[in-house]
C-alpha cells in the first residue's frame, strides 16, 4: 500500500495537472460534437474534489517533517495565493470601469474572503474553501498525531453529517432550493479534504495494509459503482441532488481511486507526466484566469462557433496564467524575498 501510495505522492503535480485540465473543460460555456467528452466535461467539477484529496495529501506530509516551523507554514501559503488572488481581483475591477461604492464593498468583501460565507460572492469559491481549509489544518494535525485516526474520523464524519443536514435542510424547509448558494461547494468537499490527509498519512508513515488483489478488487468495484451511481444523478436527478449537495457524494470514493491509477499512469508514461507537471505547477494561475475569461466569453457566444470559443478560451488562459506567474515569481516574489513552493 505504501509504494502504491508513494507514486500518488511523486506524481502529484502531474494528476494535478490532469485535475485542472478536466476543471477548465468543465468550465467552456458550449458542448462539443462529442458525446463521451461532454459526459467527462458535465462531471469535471470531480477535478475540485482531486484538488483537495492532493492538497490534503500534501499538507501531511509538508507538516510531517523535522524542521517544520508554523509561523513558515502560514507564510507560505499566504504568499503562495493571497497575492495572486489579489491581483487578478484588481486587474478585473479595473477592466469593469465600475468605480462606485457598492463596487469598492465588492472588492473588499471578495479579498477578504469573507463575502463568499456571509455575501455569496462566489466566482472565485475555491480560494475561500482552501484558505479556509489550510488555516484549520494545523488544529487537525496535532490533534491527529495525539488521538491517531479517530480524529481523522471524527472530521471526516462531521464533514458527512453536515452535507447530510444541509440536503435534509434543502429538501424539507427550503422547498428543495439552495439557500445559500455556492457554499455548498466547500461543505460537500470537507471529507475528501480530510481523507486526503488520511492517505497521506499512510504513504509517509508507511501502512501495514497489504494491497492484495481482493483489495484492489474491492476498490475498482467500489469506484465502478460510485461512477454508475453519479452516471445516474446526472441523467436522472442531476438538478434535484446537487441543490442538496448529494451529486457530491460518489467523489468521496472515485477520487483516491482515480489519483492512484494516474499516479500509475503517469509512472509508466513519462512525457505525459512532465506535460501534466507543468500544467500542475500552474494550477492556481489556471483557476484564477480561466474563472473569469470563461465567463467574459459568454458575451461572445453568438459570435463564435463553438470549436472556436473554446479553443480560444483554453489558450487565452494558459497564456494569462504563465503571464500571472511570471509576474508573481519576477516582480512580487523578488521584492519580497520570499521563496514560494507551488
């Protein structure tokens, strides 16, 4: 299980780089002439749900080593995001040309973080999710080293008890609607978050779990099964389950199924990978700019074919995000002294 698990960790940017890729295709305002594409495109908000599973992978192991300073681990993470977040905020309200007051509390709100909890400023969630999830994470791991995996259970399980309330709250009081927004979005992604940090353990302290092939039969089956289950939700229920959240729900198995056969993948084809680091390395100038030139193309919709808006919107933000990254690592990162991991 281990080595198994040692692969998810050396590929990691890589399946990151296939998470934001399947996000982006998600994200392209026209179907394509491709009906299995548009399947995979229709359920692409499951590269969230592998952005969390790594990330809380990661997080382990990051606050599993000897020198590991607190104080640096915030840092970090502050410059690693907040920066960049904050100036793709800026560069979009300056293109909107809207100066009055109400737009100055936008802004504030949606630097904060804050409007995304109290506002349902939505367009940039995840920042707020992974902040979120990054500052509570240190709590997590000491309790975890002191108590062992019944912390990870307790937060898992209390990740799943409140999808649950949340479905029962939409179904029965709010007449099936989602009362408060895109947050919903962060509730349903907290236990992958957290049995991410769960596998990570496993693969840095070594697990004593063999992977045998009934193991591995149980897992795939496992997978297979979540697949049929979403394949359903999507063709029968889609709109009535992801109000209540529960369209989430099969990412909680496919997903580490899916990022160790990439890991595996990624193993035995290795230009692949280095493609796929690249775009893992850009992953958050990705999201930042592909959030907002997909949703500024929609203007253009009647005046493009399909094949070219999307095209166009995929290579506008792979050219934005190396523009964002190299202004991060060139001009903010050297006035800071600052080193920023990815």
């Amino acid at each position: 299980m281990n080595e198994v698990l040692q692969l998810v960790s050396k590929h990691r940017s890589a399946i990151m780089g296939f998470a934001i890729l399947w996000i982006m295709l998600f994200h392209l305002p026209v179907p394509t002439d491709f009906s299995a594409i548009d399947f995979i495109k229709s359920i692409g908000y499951g590269g969230v749900d592998v952005f969390l599973f790594l990330s809380g992978f990661g997080l382990y192991f990051s606050m599993s080593r000897k020198n590991f300073i607190l104080k640096k681990y915030y840092k970090s993470r502050f410059f690693r995001i907040v920066p960049e977040f904050w100036f793709v905020l800026c560069v979009v309200f300056l293109v909107q040309m809207n100066f009055n007051l109400n737009s100055f509390y936008s802004l504030i709100c949606r630097a904060t973080t804050l409007g995304y909890w109290v506002k349902r400023y939505d367009d940039l969630w995840f920042i707020s999710c992974i902040l979120l999830l990054y500052t509570i994470f240190p709590i997590y791991f000491r309790l975890f080293k002191k108590y062992g995996t019944k912390v990870s259970l307790f937060f898992i399980g209390a990740g799943l008890s409140l999808i649950l309330i949340y479905a029962l709250t939409c179904i029965f009081f709010y007449d099936n609607k989602n009362f408060r927004g895109m947050i919903i979005l962060t509730y349903a992604r907290i236990p992958i978050f957290f049995i991410g940090a769960t596998f990570g353990y496993w693969a840095k302290e070594g697990c004593s779990i063999v992977l045998t092939n009934k193991l591995k039969t149980i897992g795939i089956t496992s997978a297979i099964v979540a697949v049929i289950t979403l394949t359903c939700f999507m063709k029968f229920s889609h709109s009535l389950l992801q109000t209540c959240s529960l369209a989430y729900l099969p990412y909680i198995v496919i997903t580490p199924v899916l990022c160790i056969l990439l890991a595996i993948f990624f193993e035995k084809w290795s230009i692949l990978d280095k493609i796929f680091t690249i775009m893992g390395l850009l992953s958050l100038e990705l999201y930042l700019c592909h959030v907002y030139i997909y949703k500024l193309f929609f203007s253009f919709i009647d005046y493009l074919d399909k094949d070219s808006s999307n095209i166009l919107i995929m290579l506008l933000s792979f050219l934005a995000a190396y523009a964002l990254y190299f202004i991060n690592r060139k001009i903010f990162t050297k006035r800071t002294n600052f080193r920023i991991r990815p």
